[in-house]
C-alpha cells in the first residue's frame, strides 16, 4: 500500500539538518548580554514609573508630581520644594516607610543600570 501523506514533513527534524536557533525566545540573561543598554533604560523607566504611581496612590498627589517625587527621591537629589508628609492620605510612618524602600530600592536599580551601561561601552571599546 502507498502512503497516504506523500508530501507531508516530518514534525521533528532529522539529527542531519542546521536547526535555525534566530526564532527561539531568549532567557532573560541572554537577553541582557546582547542589549544591556535597552535593559538598563527598561529598568530606569519601570522603577520611575512604578515608584510614580506607588506616590500617587498614596499621597494623593497628581500624577506628574508623583514622578517629579519618584525621580527626585530615587536619585536622592532631595530639592526640598515638596514634602510629601504635608498631604493627607496615609499615615506618616507608613509613607516614611514607603519612602526609604523606595530610596533604597532605587539604589539598587540605578547602581545596577549604571554597572550595565558602563560594562556594555568598555566592553565595546575594548
């Protein structure tokens, strides 16, 4: 008897044929080692934009304030023009409390967006 799919592929590919790896996801590490820089600005705007609506949601401010307030405290640059414990809303200890996670927490991104930025141009420079 003849078969019945004669023009029909195979679902698996034979041990012989080039395997095309171009359209296959990449991990998250993998990632970061071909475009470290589009990661560290990804990070930079999720970490501002987060921390603007986290300031929104609980000091009852505008929302391009509360970006003003995520830049400013996550950079710790600390202008003094607005004080957040002023506002109603939440208790101070809690917004205290929201505040320095916030503080720290953006140590860490920008110390880490900064390390890839500066690792992807030497690493290309030299």
């Amino acid at each position: 008897t003849a078969p019945i799919f004669t023009n029909a592929e195979p679902l698996l590919p034979s041990e012989h044929e080039h395997h095309d790896t171009s359209r296959i996801p990449l991990r998250l590490s993998e990632a970061a080692d071909r475009s470290p820089r589009l990661l560290a600005l990804v990070g930079l705007l999720i970490y501002v934009f987060c921390g603007g609506i986290a300031f929104w949601a609980t000091l009852g401010i505008g929302f391009v304030k509360a970006i003003y307030l995520a830049v400013v405290a996550g950079t710790t640059v600390g202008y003094g023009d607005f004080t957040p414990f002023l506002n109603g809303g939440m208790p101070r200890n809690v917004k205290l409390c929201i505040g320095i996670f916030y503080i720290l927490l953006g140590n860490v991104v920008i110390g880490t967006s900064l390390s890839l930025l500066v690792s992807s141009v030497a690493s290309k420079q030299g």
